[in-house]
C-alpha cells in the first residue's frame, strides 16, 4: 500500500532546518521565533539552555507566556535534530500545548501499523509532571490504558525532570511497540497476561489493532486544525511528479562527489597527477 501524508507543513525532526521559521511564522501560538545569535553558539544549544533556565520570578503574566512559548518552540527545535525514524510529531496550529503524531511501525508484533497519538503538555511545561500521550484509536498494548488509550510513562519516567525532553518521550513510544517486555506494568492487565500466557491471542488482538489503524487511515480530520496529519490514497496524476522529484533528489545526493580526490584516475599511487612536459 502506497499513501501520501498531507499537511501544510513538513511534520518530523528531520526536516531542513531551513524551514523551521517559515513554518512557524505567523501561525497560531508558535508564533515566536529563536532569536538569532551572534556568539557562535548553535540553535540546539541555545534551545537547551533556554529550556534548562530557572523559572522566571517576575510576575509580568505576558513575560511568562512569551518564555513558554519559546521554551515550547525550542522543544520542537530540539527534536528536529534528533534521528526518529517513522515517526512523525508537529505542534497544533491553535494550541501549542498539543501536538500531533503518526508512527508508522515497521518491526514487531505491530508492523504494518499506522497509530495516531496526541502529545499534551502540561500547563505549567516544563514542570508539571510528564506530557500526556494518547492513542487514537486505541492499541492492545500493556502499557495502553485500555478505556483512554493514553500511555504509562513512568515505566521509562519515574519521575519527569527539566532536563527531560519530548524527544526522549517519542523515542519512548518507538521503544515499547518495538519490543514488548514481560517485566512492563500492568497497565492493561489483559494484554500483559495474554503476552505472558498465550502468545498467540495477544498477537492477534495486536494484529486487530494493525488493520483498525489502516481502516481509519483516510478518515476524515477529527479537527479541523491545519496541522492536523491526514492522509490521501496514491494518485498518479497528482503524486507521480512528486515521487520523481524525491527520487531525483535522492539520486544526485548519492553520486555527489565528497571532498577531493588525490589520486590520478586509472593510479592506485596518492597524490599523483599526470606528468608535466
């Protein structure tokens, strides 16, 4: 099955970084840049230096949402950075504190499956206790609450600490529909038991969860917020073009010449060139 994933804009931590101010110009509350610098010190390092800070003192309420939304922004800007594959996070366009996700699971008892989930940051970010994660729909997995769908941190965050971050939370879902641990808390009581007991029945309520997530793959956006990810079946009139483009792209970046060659064409001799008369 070939799909298409549309949003107004790119949506995982490996997108160009020359996009991230286009991105966020202008749109709903993310609407605050990271200021430029002039010291040398990188973006990365200044998101997490900013994050890390002391909160504030001053009463000024329009000073404190200011700095939420930059440590907010820096979040982002952090994960961007980061190496997740198959999953794919952007805040709302409307509500900084929600953020939308899509893991496309490749491995495992859940391969195949296309889960949605919802990230909400606490109000107080970045105090306040560990960001909420849900699944929409529901999955059978130990660590799901099987009448919310929302997912048991504490198993890999006791306790949520400033110098976390909602990277190491994504990195966290990759990790536990990857590989299923008998030693996880009984969030579901029935999935643990059938994943102790009876193999067989846990994979294949899993399995049910793999084809409801590609059931409700191109149902229509729950919200109507434009950062919402929805997905349309593979159209060659409209997306044969796009794919020749990546495909192109991803053909002159593999025979881009790296660096110099010292050695003459034909020599297994370095640093040769040909003989001058």
């Amino acid at each position: 099955m070939i799909v298409t994933m549309s949003s107004r804009y790119t949506t995982t931590g490996i997108k160009g970084e020359g996009d991230v101010d286009d991105n966020f110009r202008q749109q709903g509350s993310l609407r605050k840049l990271l200021p430029s610098n002039s010291n040398g010190e990188t973006q990365l390092a200044m998101s997490t230096r900013m994050i890390d800070r002391p909160p504030s003192t001053r009463s000024n309420r329009e000073y404190a949402v200011f700095l939420q939304e930059y440590i907010i922004l820096s979040e982002y800007n952090m994960m961007q950075k980061q190496d997740l594959k198959r999953i794919y996070v952007i805040p709302s366009a409307n509500d900084s504190f929600l953020w939308f996700g899509v893991f496309f699971v490749r491995q495992g008892i859940y391969q195949g499956g296309v889960f949605r989930f919802t990230i909400t940051l606490p109000p107080t970010f970045p105090d306040g206790g560990c960001p909420k994660v849900v699944f929409q729909p529901n999955v059978f997995h130990p660590l799901l609450k099987a009448d919310t769908g929302e997912l048991d941190t504490t198993w890999e965050f006791p306790e949520w600490k400033r110098n976390n971050r909602v990277w190491q939370l994504v990195q966290y879902i990759v990790k536990v529909f990857s590989k299923i641990d008998s030693k996880m808390p009984s969030i579901n009581e029935e999935a643990l038991m059938l994943f102790a007991s009876n193999i067989e029945s846990f994979q294949k309520k899993a399995r049910a969860s793999v084809t409801e997530s590609l059931s409700q793959l191109y149902d229509p956006p729950s919200t109507d917020d434009p950062h919402y990810i929805t997905f349309t079946p593979y159209d060659s009139s409209s997306h044969d073009g796009i794919k020749e483009e990546i495909l192109k792209s991803k053909k002159e970046e593999e025979n881009k010449v790296l660096g110099f060659s010292w050695v003459q064409p034909g020599s297994l001799q370095p640093f040769s060139k040909p003989e001058t008369r």
